[in-house]
C-alpha cells in the first residue's frame, strides 16, 4: 500500500541555528483545517418547505458576490459549524453523533460549492475545490466542458438588468401584475378558445394557404417565436421586481446546447415565498397564452386567404409552446418543471431522477427498496418518458397528415 501524502514544512530552529525539514500527512492537516464562514452580515439562508418525504432544502445567498448555493438539511447543518472554531475532525464527530454515520466526501465536496460561492473566508488557501475538480475530471467530462465553452459562444448577457428592468416596472410594467390585468388575460384567452373552436372545421383550408408560402410562413413564425420569446423574458424579470427581489441577469443561451432561449436569472425569487416563485414561472408563459389568443381572434376576424392563415398559425405556435413549457413532464428545467419542483418541494428533482435512473431496473427487480422521495422521483421519470413518446406519435402523425394534405 502506498504511503499517504505528506506535506513538508521548513521550520527555523529554537536557537537560530539553522532550518529543519518535518513532514506532516496532509490527511491530518485536512483534519486540523477549521474552515470559516463570512460574517453573518454578508450572506443570508431561506429555509424551503419540506417536500413530501420530510426532508428540507435551504437556499444560501452570498450578498456581495449575489452566488446562491441550494444545502441539503445534513450540508446546512455542517455550514452552522463553519464558525472557525471546529476544526473538520470536530464537525465531523458532532456531524456523527447527530446523524449517525460520517463521510469525508461530504464535507469536502461541500467546501468546494462554498468557496465556489465566495462564503468562506481564505479562498485562496485552500486546494479543497481544486483538488475535488482534479479528482472528478474525467475523459468524457472534460469533452462535455470543451464542447459547453463552444456553445458558450453563441450566448450573450447583460449583467446591468436589475436597473433596466427597475426602470421599466417603475414606469408601467407594475400595471402588469394586478387583478384586473389577470381577468382580462382569462376573458381573451376565453374569447380565444371560442374562436378557434369555430376554425377548426375550416382548418385544412387555413393550413394551405400556410403550405402555399413557405418561406413568408416560416419567416412570419420565427419572428412571432423570437418576439413573444424576449417579452416572455422581460414578464419574469418584472414579477421578479413585482415582489423587491433581484434579477441578476438577462442574456441568451442555447438550452440543453440546442434550443434556443431568452432568459431572465431571477434566482433572488428562491429568498422570497414558494407563492412569489410560482407567480413569477407562471408570468412568462401567459404572454405566450394572451398572444396566441390575439393572433386566432385575428385568424376568426380575417377573411381567408394568407393573412388570416399566418394568424391561425402563429395561434397554434405560441399555444403549443406555452403547453411545453407549462407541462413539467419533458425532462427540461422549464416553467413547469419549475413550479412542479417548488409543490413537491424538491428543487434538485430532475437531477435526482436522472441520476437514479441508471439504477433503477436493478434495484426495482429487488423488491420495493425505494426511499419515497424516489418513488417520486421514478414517477416523473415514467411519466417523462410516455410524454415524449406520445408528443413525438403525435407529430409524426401530423406530418404525415401535413404532407398529405398538400399532395391532394
């Protein structure tokens, strides 16, 4: 067996005589490392509700650096401790007399994620993050971070939003979250509904004269997509204002590395309640709603031809992508997904799933092992899974209808 790492030290001796080399093993000096955390003035934790299995999230904020870090009940017990005066042998003898076992990868890993975060003192002194990322790096990984920086360039961001989006709420954008403009929202949408039950008997006639024009329908599409696409954004960052909390950013990025998507990083909302995080996932899809309802209001109001055939279908464009981003069973971190989080009070529940999912075969053909928070887990990914199989046999079916249609 190899003999653990030693770290040398070059001490003067008592006399002034000279130096002398000593060497301590690194394991005890990592056991002797009191880690503290910033004074209680610069940093703020929001304690979640508990999900149905009992257990409990705590969102940590970072102030001066505005870095959010989400802790598991065990990893805010640990940060309780950070005070400097346990050493992480200490924390680690309470950490098991309180839960009963004690892994060192906990606390490492939790080290790493908090001086990623700015919230412990003497960042630089410490090799702890270093040291985890050398000990995760891996072949396929490092492939997966080229390939991440590559994307990273067809992204940009604003790191000014918070004035910009003050701004506009103070002058008009607070109109937006009031009762009456919620009513309104419902009646159009109402009004909406009716109207396209009534286009739809004419509906192959209107999907003509889109066959007809490809290039001004696609053109007409993409533009709609990209426009409600960036009100969708500025609506949440509004409702992030709506109830005083930050929006740190604005930007673009490809979602997964393929879609492409505006967004609004309204993480400040997870210091607010679980209500004003709901308010604000559920404000970007309603502008998809209310303006898909104004474009087949427009289509029933047209007479037929290439016009009221572009309303028809940017209708059933924006209608289709607020139901995708509402519906939270499609393995993306959407609106839906969002909220479904925040009613089970699992925040990390598409992660835990997916991470489960390897497993899960084996462990089911064992016999019923799962704790109930990866029941649940295992439900989403089920449910996930026929999801998408149905949304794809039901695409593919309207192609094929689509191509039909224009062959006849």
């Amino acid at each position: 067996m190899a003999e653990p790492a030693k770290i040398e030290f070059l001490t003067r001796n008592a006399d002034d005589s000279g130096f002398q080399l000593r060497q301590v093993q690194s394991s005890a000096v990592h056991g002797l490392f009191r880690p503290r955390r910033l004074i209680p003035t610069a940093w703020e934790v929001r304690r979640q509700p508990r999900s149905f299995d009992g257990s409990r999230q705590f969102v940590l904020r970072n102030l001066a650096g505005d870095r959010y870090v989400l802790l598991n009940a065990r990893e805010h017990f640990l940060w309780e401790h950070f005070d400097g005066d346990h050493s992480v042998s200490d924390i680690a003898k309470i950490f098991h007399f309180e839960f009963g076992a004690f892994d060192y990868s906990i606390i490492t890993q939790l080290l790493a994620k908090l001086y990623a975060a700015g919230l412990l003192e003497d960042v630089g002194a410490s090799g702890v993050q270093r040291s985890a990322a050398r000990r995760s790096a891996r072949r396929w990984a490092r492939a997966l971070v080229r390939l991440r920086r590559v994307l990273s360039r067809l992204s940009f961001r604003t790191r000014d939003a918070d004035r910009y989006c003050a701004a506009i709420y103070k002058w008009g954008g607070f109109l937006l979250f009031n009762p009456l403009t919620l009513a309104a929202c419902l009646a159009i949408t109402a009004y909406a509904a009716i109207a396209l039950f009534r286009l739809l008997p004419h509906a192959k006639q209107i999907a003509l004269g889109l066959a007809g024009k490809p290039l001004l329908s696609a053109g007409a599409m993409i533009g709609a997509f990209l426009f409600v696409a960036v009100l969708h954004m500025l609506v949440h960052a509004l409702a992030c204002k709506a109830y005083g909390r930050k929006v740190r950013e604005l930007g673009f990025f490809l979602l997964q590395g393929v879609l492409p998507t505006f967004y609004a990083d309204v993480t400040d909302i997870f210091m607010a309640s679980r209500r004003a995080r709901i308010v604000v996932d559920l404000a970007g899809p309603l502008v998809e709603v209310v303006f898909g309802s104004f474009a087949f209001i427009a289509a029933y109001w047209s007479e037929p031809g290439v016009g009221q055939s572009l309303f028809f279908g940017a209708g059933i464009l924006l209608w289709e992508g607020a139901l995708l981003n509402l519906y939270p069973f499609n393995f993306l971190e959407m609106d839906g997904y969002n909220i479904l989080a925040d009613l089970l009070a699992m925040p990390t529940l598409r992660q835990h799933a997916m991470r489960l999912l390897p497993t899960l075969p084996r462990r089911l053909l064992r016999g019923p092992q799962l704790l109930k928070s990866e029941w649940i887990e295992a439900g989403y990914l089920v449910v996930c899974f026929v999801s998408v199989l149905a949304y794809v046999v039901l695409h593919l079916d309207a192609v094929g209808l689509g191509w039909l249609i224009h062959s006849t």
